[in-house]
C-alpha cells in the first residue's frame, strides 16, 4: 500500500506538466506510464506561445527553445504554384515574449519534460498501468498492475488524473460518453532526412509548407534544428486502393506505398526515414471531465484534427488548470470552442463541394497574402492559433464583467513590453498575485502581507493603456496568469476578500 495526493495516469506531456505544476505548488505526485519509453512515432511536434508562457513559470521555456526550432515563416502551394510566404514571426511580435511556433518532437519534449521531473526526485514508474479504482469518501484507492513482473500494487490518492490517451482507463471509469466523428481521409506521417541534392529544395528552406492537391494536402514541417522534416498528408495513390483497404481503421500501407507521390508533389530525395505510420484522424470530446475525485486531461478528454496543432497543447493548458484545482467544466468549455473551429477549418481543406473548392483555389492562393498584410488580422490569427486567445470568462473564479473594455476577468494577463521590461516578470510565481498599474490603493501593501499575497506595481506607461490595462486598477491574478477580477475604488481590500470567500478559495 501507497500513498499520494494524485495519481496521474499517463506520461505525455499533458501527465508530465501536470505532475511538474503540482510539485511546484508543494502537491505530492504518482505518476504511472504503461511505456517503456516515450514514443518514437509521436505526432505533436509544435508547441505554441501560450504554452512557452506557462514553461516560463517553471522555469521551462529556455529549455524547450533549446532543442526546438522556431517556425518564422510558412508558405502556400496550390497544385504545385506557390502562391505566397506569410512571415509567422510578425504575427505575434507585440502579443508575447513567444511570438512563434516552435518546432519539437514530442519524443524530446517529453524527455525534457520527464529530466526536470527526475531531478526534482519523482520517476516515471513505466510499465504500469491502471487496472481500476474505486473512490470512497476522501480518497480513491487504485490497483496498479506492474507488466515487468505482473504484480498488483496498491495506491491510495486524495485525487485521480487520466492523461492517459484516446483510449483512457479513467475515462471509462467515470462513465463518460466520447462523443464524435472519424474523418473520413487517411493521414500518413513521416520523418525523413534530405539527401544531398536536395539543399536547393524549398522543402527544406527552415519554413513551413502547405500544399493542396484537388482534396488531397500535404504539409511539410521543419524541426531538429532544420534539419529534419515532418511530412503529413492525406495524398494516397489511388491505384494502391485495389490491393489495399483504405475502409479499414488501420489499413496496411508501407512507406513505400507513398513515396512515389510524396517525390512527386515534393521534389525531395529521401536520405533517411526516421519514422512512418498512418493512422485514422478523429474529433471527440468527452461529455464530462470529472467524476467525484476522478479528472481526464488532453487527449482522454478531446482529440483534434490535427489543423493548427491544437490537441497537445490544449492538453498542457488542461493540465496546467487543474493543477490549481479548478472545476473540470471550464477547460471543457475551450476544448468544445478548439475543436469546433480547427474541425471547420480541416473539413475545408479536405471535402468535396463548391465553398471548399473556394476555400482551397480562391481564398487560400489569393486572399491569404492579402489580409495577411494587415496588422488587426495577424495578431488575430496568431492569438487564436497560439490558444492566447483561451479566456474563462463566466466561470465561477471569474468576476462578473462590469464594464472593463477589452479586457476583462477571465482572460489572459496582456503583454505589455516596455524598453524598463516587460508585466511577465513576477508571472514565475505560481500563486495568487495582484498587479496595479499606476498608484495602489492605500491599504492594498497591507492586505497583501496579511495574506502572504505578492503584489507588483508597475509604472504606469501609455502602452499598458494600448494593451487593454486600466490605470490604478487593481488585478487579481490566479496562478496560471488568467485575470480573476479586475478592482477599484476605496474597498479594494474588502472586495478581494469578498471574491475569495464568496467562491471557497484560498490563497
């Protein structure tokens, strides 16, 4: 028999930044993974600005931008004719410390991920796995099967987490429904090495390439330093549907199968493949992320096209929100809104009809390069692509709005860099914390040592009002950087503890 406050079932990096985010906040962890290792053949291999944000709490983002490489630019092909080259590092230049998408191998990312845990003292126990549990009263008691040896290990935990994938144990345990659709194209997905003949292929240029072919698109994505790419692709021969049964879930197709068309569309030499597979794309969410002390996090609670890379990263967004112990529903909410539009978006580039033919001949080669010169449209795009644009306005930890312009509880603090620094400074602390911009109320440096609260107040500067930032307003921020309530006037501290008990929170 065992003890721990959470048992978190699963490795990824949805488990990883779970357990990383709870340690920090002095929470003791379990954390099981039925591998041995972490997968070779993963698919998520970008990881967005709001995400780097949240590594910069726990001291993780240098680490990551280390070994990843920062996608600046991607570019447009339409049966063939390249159309144009929208430079991604303008996008999100006055949006975040982050304004890229790096590019990283989820096997590395997770290594990253598992190293920092091991140094703080907690291992992966791998080969493990969930056999089930049972909840009673204020804990849970879980049976945990060991494969190596094929024991049975006994846990009790104030809380269960599933990180544990599509096809998560918890989930099923708490009786959730995983509502969704197959999308009918098969994907493929390879990683390969250039040849020597291909250093003038605009393939491996360092940037992004999305090509559309009829219904068919392919996209080629540069990571390890550049020098390695991910192809990902809908574009099977068709004269390989008579000997082989693209109907099936797990149709056996060989790389072989695709090269053809891949040097065809792309113009690349194959030096080396480091990896290929295929695999069926779905968009399910479950009908509920909690049950009593059972939660489910990433892809056990919702996966996504793969449009936009969206589905790792909202697993960590997931995760980093229950480590504070807020209510399921709220993240479940975004991930419903996340799925809704990158759905949208993959049925466009991928069905038959005459808006998606519009969307990939007209809108895509000539509308793209133009919008995209406007200053108001990148930043929308990057915020959205970048899940900075992830609000919790309505929950119940976020006041009511009242009038506060643009921003207002719920959202994400903005960025606000000015040549003295930038508001992101004091965001390393993983607690409550409030931020004036301007002069604090007379009280407020009191309330704030009564409660072991940290307080910054910060100049106030012109900018911060460009940003959306109210002068001498008094924000309250909750540990994961999202504006819980936004206070002025002479009770500012009785407001602050109105907020908190009115809601059962503490400090």
């Amino acid at each position: 028999m065992s003890q721990t406050e959470v048992l978190i079932i699963g490795a990824g990096p949805t488990g990883l930044t779970l357990a990383l985010w709870l340690h920090k906040q002095g929470v003791a962890v379990r954390i099981i993974d039925y591998a041995e290792a972490p997968s070779k053949n993963s698919r998520a291999v970008a990881v967005h600005a709001r995400v780097l944000e949240l590594y910069h709490q726990i001291d993780l983002a240098d680490d990551l931008n280390g070994f990843g490489y920062p996608l600046l630019a991607s570019n447009i092909w339409i049966d063939g004719k390249h159309y144009a080259t929208v430079p991604l590092s303008d996008f999100g230049k006055k949006l975040t410390p982050y304004p890229y998408m790096l590019m990283l191998s989820q096997e590395d990312h997770e290594k990253i991920l598992e190293n920092r845990l091991r140094s703080l003292g907690i291992c992966v126990e791998r080969c493990t796995k969930l056999k089930h549990y049972v909840e009673h009263g204020s804990k849970i008691t879980a049976t945990l099967v060991r494969e190596t040896y094929g024991s049975e290990i006994i846990c009790d935990a104030s809380w269960i987490v599933g990180c544990d994938g599509a096809r998560s144990i918890v989930r099923h345990e708490i009786g959730a429904d995983f509502e969704g659709e197959t999308y009918e194209p098969l994907f493929y997905i390879a990683d390969i090495e250039a040849g020597s003949g291909d250093c003038y292929n605009p393939g491996f240029n360092g940037e992004a390439h999305i090509r559309m072919l009829g219904e068919k698109y392919n996209v080629i994505l540069p990571f390890c330093n550049g020098k390695r790419i991910r192809l990902i692709g809908t574009m099977v021969p068709e004269s390989y549907q008579q000997t082989v049964d693209l109907s099936t879930p797990n149709p056996q197709l060989k790389f072989e199968d695709v090269e053809p068309e891949i040097r065809a569309v792309t113009g690349i030499e194959i030096k080396k493949l480091h990896c290929f597979s295929t695999y069926r794309c779905h968009h399910r969410i479950a009908d509920k992320f909690r049950k009593g002390r059972a939660f489910i996090a990433g892809d056990a609670a919702h996966i996504h096209s793969p449009v936009g890379g969206q589905g790792m990263n909202t697993g960590i967004m997931d995760a980093v929100n229950l480590a504070w112990k807020l209510a399921a529903i709220e993240r479940r909410t975004f991930a419903l809104d996340v799925i809704g539009a990158t759905d949208q978006g993959f049925t466009m580039l991928t069905s038959k009809g005459f808006w998606p033919y519009l969307v990939r001949q007209w809108l895509l080669p000539y509308g793209v390069p133009i919008v995209t010169k406007l200053e108001y449209v990148k930043h929308q795009i990057f915020r959205r692509g970048s899940q900075l644009i992830c609000t919790y306005r309505g929950s119940h930890v976020s006041q009511a709005a009242s009038g506060w312009g643009a921003v207002q509880p719920g959202d994400r603090l903005p960025w606000a860099n000015l040549d003295s620094g930038d508001n992101f400074s004091s965001l390393r602390h993983i607690a409550w914390q409030l931020h004036v911009y301007g002069y604090p109320p007379a009280d407020l440096e009191k309330w704030c040592i009564l409660n072991d609260v940290l307080l910054t107040v910060i100049d106030w500067d012109p900018h911060h009002g460009k940003v959306g930032l109210k002068k001498h307003a008094v924000y309250l921020l909750r540990p994961d950087q999202y504006i819980a309530g936004i206070f002025e006037g002479p009770s500012v501290n009785s407001m602050l503890n109105d907020y908190f008990s009115s809601r059962e929170l503490t400090y």
